[in-house]
C-alpha cells in the first residue's frame, strides 16, 4: 500500500503529536497495566488535573485512549486498534523500503 500525504496527515499524525510530550507518553505507559481514573494518573505525574486534562484531550483525540465514566469518575484505557494502525504504518518502512547503499557526495 502506497502511503499519501493525505494518508500521513489524517491517520498517523495525530499519532505522532500525542507521543511527542513526554507527560503523554507517561500516561501511555501508566495505562499499558491497567485503567485508571485521571484523579489517579494526575497523582502518579505529579501534575494538576488541569494540566492533566489538556493531554488526556489529546490523547482521546489521537484515538490512543478512550475514557468510561462510572459516577463521578472516568477511566481511562489504551485504545490498542489506534496502535495497529501505528504499527502498520512503522512496519512498512521496515518492509517496503529498499536499503540502498550510502552515495558518496562529491565535494
């Protein structure tokens, strides 16, 4: 499958932005164990649940998380068929591009 911008744009990007702060990539891993509610990620960061609230909005967003909300509370877990798509999209390089030898530029 031959990958476009527009490809790129619409389904991996968002991807790649939420994984690019480290805050968000600790959520990610907090949620690979188990669910949990954001009173519990924000304790375990050490961060606001204000602060907390604009990552978890950029992770649903990306579709890496989903939230269930049980009283007052809601919980969060991985989104695992969003991370297909990442795998799918990375694993490509590894099986679809050649590995050409390195060129020598002239100087």
């Amino acid at each position: 499958m031959k990958t476009t911008a527009a490809t790129i744009s619409n389904d991996v990007l968002p991807l790649f932005q939420a994984f690019s702060e480290p805050y968000r990539l600790q959520v990610i891993e907090l949620l690979r164990e188990r669910e949990l509610c954001a009173c519990d990620i924000a304790n375990h960061l050490g961060i606001s649940a204000s602060k907390l609230s604009f990552h978890l909005k950029t992770l649903r967003e990306a579709g890496l998380i989903q939230g269930r909300q049980e009283g007052r509370w809601i919980y969060y877990r991985l989104n695992l068929p969003q991370f297909v798509v990442l795998e799918q999209y990375v694993s490509e390089f590894r099986r679809l591009s050649p590995i050409l030898p390195a060129r020598n530029c002239p100087s």
